[in-house]
C-alpha cells in the first residue's frame, strides 16, 4: 500500500490557520490564502515545487517570502 506525504501549512499571517494537503494542492491552497489579501504571486507555484521536491532550501526561503511554513506531517 502507498501512503501519500501530507504537508502542514501554516499561514503566518493569520492566527490558527493551517492546513493538512497533498503536494499537488499546495499551490492552490497558498495561492487562495494569497487572493483573500488582494496578491498572485508564481512565488506559489515555486514554493509547491520545492516542498514536493525535496528542496527544504528553497521552500522555507520562499515560505518566508509569502509568510507560510510547511512541514511534513502524517496523513489523515
């Protein structure tokens, strides 16, 4: 059987706000959090990349630029 990696969000900007996703929602999910503030930014397709890439340098660089941090948690 194949587990799916799940990833933790967390929205720095927001209180409580978090979210367990699939790599291949990770965009879509930073991307709305984005809209609800007026931005787009490829910075969320980049960040997506990096995190279901392995690329942790990458990821917490960009996360930081778009005030979210992820971390790799157990599926639900």
């Amino acid at each position: 059987m194949q587990t799916m990696t799940v990833y933790q969000l967390t929205d720095c900007l927001h209180e409580n706000r978090t979210a367990r996703v699939p790599g291949e929602q990770i965009a879509a999910t930073v991307s709305a959090w984005l809209a609800e503030l007026g931005v787009h930014s490829p910075l969320a397709d980049d960040f997506s990349y990096a995190v279901r890439t392995g690329d942790w340098a990458a990821a917490h660089t960009i996360g930081t630029h778009l005030s979210i941090d992820v971390s790799v948690t157990t599926p639900v």
